[in-house]
C-alpha cells in the first residue's frame, strides 16, 4: 500500500492538487460541514476510496472490515495521529455513510492521480489476463512499473499480502473489485487482467 510519504508527492502535482481540493470543497460544503482536513490527509481518503468500497460490496462494513480500513488510513495519514483523532478515519465515516454519492468523483480524482503517474495509455498494450500463467504473471509484475503495482495494492490488498499469492475472496467482493477495476479504466491493461485471476472466488 502507499505510504504517507508517497501520498504526498503526488499531491504535488499541480492538476492533482487543484482537483483534489476542488472535491474537498466540494465533499466538505455537501457531507461533513464541520469537518476539518488538509489537502493531503483528503487525497489519503481518496486514495482510499476502492478499498472501502469492496469493504461496501455486501451493503455494510463489517467491525473486523472497519478494524482493517482504519489501520489503513492510519498509515495514509501525514504525520502521527495515534494519540488524537485521526482525519482520514474520521472523515471516512462520511465516505461509508453515503458511499455511491461519491465513488464516481473520488475515482476521477483517481484516474487523474494515475494518469499522472506512469504511462496509462502505453500499459493497455500487450498480451497478457487471457490465458492466466503463474510465471508469466510474476515476470509482468516484475517488469511493470513500481508505483502501478502501489496502485493495486494500495487498492484491492490489504498491508500484508503480497501481490503474486493467490487469496480467497468471496464472489460479492469480487464482483465489486472487478466493477472498480472497469471503473478505473484498468480492465485493458494486462497486468491487472493476470491479477484478477489470482483470485480464489468462494
């Protein structure tokens, strides 16, 4: 998942930075009028946004799925907050309450921030999800760029699994997973393809 540290590079970016200010303006005017949070600590409940939707995939969030999605936060947030309320926790809570509202505008922010990022366009090409290969699958990952597969994990994975395992996962949260991916415009691109099948669908 990403770090604290890699959250705030790329909120560095000047396209990144407006449009990400523009939807906390936007989230905080709507949802959470009393609700106080740095540019960067909101980009950190963006980068959030895939993760809690699957924790969303059966309707509610479960207490060991809220346990999970707030250590992650914890991590995104800028600076210690383990002693005092943490702002993406807290600001999360508005996310979950009225999840569907806002997917769609945090994804674009997404999108945005990955754009930015590496080579979107150039990933889509090559072979590769069709006929899944273990093998072929770990030499792709080894050879895609470093901070898409921050993308993935920080997404679908929680902070201790690792990218080329396969994990059990059960069909709803499937779904939800492979309905973000097509959302986030990450179904042409191979690598993604190949880690959708490392999935064991219960």
């Amino acid at each position: 998942m990403f770090t604290e540290y890699e959250v705030d590079v790329m909120i560095q970016d000047p396209e990144i930075q407006k449009a990400t200010f523009e939807l906390k303006k936007d989230f905080i005017k709507t949802e959470a009028p009393y609700l106080e949070i740095t540019d960067v600590d909101f980009f950190s409940l963006v980068m959030m946004a895939p993760t809690v939707g699957i924790a969303l995939a059966n309707g509610s969030v479960s207490l060991f799925e809220e346990l999970a999605l707030n250590k992650k936060a914890r991590k995104l947030s800028k600076g210690g907050y383990f002693l005092k309320k943490d702002p993406v926790v807290y600001s999360m809570k508005y996310l979950i309450k009225n999840y569907s509202i806002w997917e769609d505008k945090f994804f674009g922010v997404i999108k945005l921030a990955m754009a930015h990022s590496f080579d979107f366009e150039g990933m889509k090409t090559g072979n590769g999800g069709d006929d899944f290969d273990d093998s072929r699958y770990k030499r792709a990952v080894m050879t895609t760029p470093y901070i898409f597969i921050r993308f993935l994990a920080s997404f679908f994975l929680s902070e201790d699994e690792d990218i080329i395992s396969s994990r059990s996962i059960v069909l709803k949260d499937y779904e939800k997973l492979v309905d973000i991916g097509h959302k986030l415009d990450l179904d042409n691109i191979p690598v993604y393809k190949m880690f959708t099948k490392t999935f064991d669908v219960k």
